[in-house]
C-alpha cells in the first residue's frame, strides 16, 4: 500500500466541500427520507432517498464507481455483505454499488446527529453500542426480519477504518449473524478509497473507487466451528481481489503514463450511485 499523501491546500478545500455538500443533501432529503420511513413499512422509499443522497454526492464531488462480479448476485436475493474498510467513501460506495436495497452495522452514535442520524435509525439500520454487549445483541435481532424482507446487510468486520489502507483482522459478529440467518456471504473487495480520503488527514482527492464482488458463500448448516474457517476464506478473498486490483490499476496506469495514484481518476468503466453512513 502506498502512503497516504501529504496536506495539499485545494484536496482541503474539496474535503470541506464535500463535507459541505452532505450536509446540505441532508438538509434536503432528509425530511422526506424520515416521513417515508413511518409511511412505507416496506421500507423501500428510504432506500431510494438513501439512494439519492449518494448519487448527489459522488456526482458533484468527481467521484466515479468501476465495478466488477456484479453477476455474482441475485436480485432477489439477500446477502450478508463483508467489506474491508479504508475510508469513509466506502460507504456510499457500497450503496451505490448495490444491485439492492442495503443497510449496514454503525456505530450508535451517529444517532446524535440531527436528521441523518434518524434517518438511519428509523430506515432500519442497524445501529450498536460497542461498550455493551447486550445492547448489540438486541440491535442484531433485527438483521432476520430485514433480511426476511429483501435487504440486504453490509458489515465491516475490522470494526473501524483501516489506519494504513490494509485489511485488519476480522472480528466474527458478522459471520455469526450470517450463520444464525442462513444466508451467503459474499466478500467485497474495495480499491482507491484509501487514497482518495484516507483516514488521517484533512484532504479529499477524487478519482474513481474499484469494487469487486466475490461469490457469496452458503451458510445454511453451517457450524460454529466451520464459521471461523469461513471468516478466514472471506478474509483472505477480499485481500487476494483487493492485490489484483491494485496491480491491474498499476498496470492501466503505467500504460497510460501516469502516476499509480493519479490513475485512479480514469480508470474503466465507471458509474455513481447510492447513500450514507458510519464512522
């Protein structure tokens, strides 16, 4: 992984407009994301304004979404969704990406912000409070019924964002829950959000995230002890996809005389999309 680059005086001035930029789009969707919440049981018409308040954002903030393994999924289909974790782009990415509706494991205190905050509370997501251990466990209790309706549940196993852009070890909450639920797994993979914005540091560089999606894994009758062996195959996938897209990255900019970092802005395919979340 290279280092996270050093402070440029325009990459602060875009963090700050993109920070701007949130929070206006909050400002606007977010009433009607709320009143939608209590109006639509199937909780469909908050994803779409989750869904919208992506699209806003990575447009007007040049960020651009190359995906791959997108046949790997079903529609109609739910899946417990393992991502490594970088940067906070991660996560609009992964709405974005999506082919369905998503929510995700967060932290409770992002219920103190006004109106996102409730907004993920009230649209299902599934928010825990890691100083206690009961209180998780009756957070998670409502993955079976969102899961039961269609949606599908994104989790960071590392627990926070990665200091240096490198997978960390996985802690197990999410391949429990998935054993518990009897549905797949499928590790995701996500390159260029470290560079983008990392975690250290005050600056935002756009370009374009890479995501692979690898194939889910069937957990029905799955043991316990058959658990931790899949959270180690999930764990050494998401690194393997994430070496191979950086060494096809590497390469598509050598080709065209760039930088490795410089190339990201460029890179394939690309798309924008879909919502919010943690950290």
């Amino acid at each position: 992984m290279n280092p996270s680059r050093s402070f440029e005086l325009p990459a602060f001035l875009r963090a700050l407009f993109l920070v701007l930029s949130a929070a206006i789009y909050t400002a606007i969707l977010g009433p009607p994301a709320l009143a939608s919440c209590f109006l639509d049981r199937s909780r469909r018409w908050p994803s779409f304004f989750q869904g919208l308040w992506v699209d806003w954002l990575l447009r007007t903030n040049g960020i651009h979404i190359r995906l791959e393994g997108m046949e790997n999924l079903k529609k109609d289909q739910s899946y417990i969704l393992v991502s490594n974790h970088a940067s906070i782009l991660d996560i609009p990415a992964l709405i974005s990406a999506a082919p369905f509706p998503v929510r995700f494991l967060a932290k409770k205190s992002l219920l103190w912000f006004p109106i996102f905050g409730w907004v993920l509370y009230f649209s299902g997501h599934i928010l825990i409070d890691r100083q206690s251990a009961q209180s998780t466990l009756r957070s998670l209790k409502k993955a079976p019924s969102l899961l039961k309706k269609g949606i599908s549940i994104i989790v960071f196993p590392e627990g926070t964002r990665s200091p240096d852009g490198e997978v960390q070890e996985f802690k197990r909450g999410a391949f429990l829950l998935a054993r518990h639920s009897k549905v797949p797994v499928v590790p995701i993979s996500i390159i260029g959000t470290y560079e983008m914005l990392p975690r250290q540091g005050w600056c935002f560089w756009p370009g374009t995230m890479h995501i692979r999606m690898g194939e889910p894994n069937p957990t029905r009758d799955l043991s316990h002890q058959e658990s931790r062996g899949l959270m180690r195959r999930v764990r050494e996938t998401i690194i393997e996809n994430q070496k191979e897209g950086r060494t096809e990255l590497e390469f598509e900019s050598e080709e065209r005389g760039e930088r490795p970092d410089d190339g990201m802005e460029d890179a394939g395919e690309e798309g924008t999309g879909a919502p919010v979340l943690n950290h």
